[in-house]
C-alpha cells in the first residue's frame, strides 16, 4: 500500500524514449533504451529513498537495479554477438 505522503517517485517508462535520439535499425536496440532509462529511473529512485531515510527502500531498488544492469549486460552481448 501506498504512503500518502510517500516522496519517492513513482517508476513508470516515459512515453518519450528515443524520441530524441537517431533511430537504429537493428532489433533489440529499442529495448537497450527502455533498460537504459530504468537504469537512470532506479537510480534517481534510490537518490530520493536515501535523502528520505527510507533504508528499506533504498535496498528494494538497489536489487531492482540489480536485476535491469543484468538485463543489459545480456542484452549487449546479445547485440554484439548478432553484428
């Protein structure tokens, strides 16, 4: 359950990925974007929980960020071994 006076943010995708970057044609490259801004997304989540004090939350998303840096290192070898 939600907190009223919860500060941190929430983490929805933005509907603006790659809307300011060169299009890539090879496949997979819209998906190392969305892992990308998930990265940063985490990593301002856990900025805000430390500033809030809030430890448990700060742990939740380190494991999060965790689990979307191993996406993108799958995802990168994935891409080079496809060149």
């Amino acid at each position: 359950m939600l907190e009223v006076d919860d500060p941190t943010p929430v983490m929805v995708p933005s509907p603006t990925i790659g809307k300011d970057t060169e299009p890539v044609n090879r496949p997979g490259s819209a998906n190392l974007a969305v892992l990308l801004e998930r990265e940063k997304m985490y990593k301002t989540a856990m900025e805000h929980a430390e500033k809030a004090g809030q430890s448990s939350k700060v742990r939740r998303f380190g494991r999060g960020l965790k689990v979307v840096k191993s996406y993108t290192y799958q995802l990168v070898d994935t891409l080079q071994r496809c060149r």
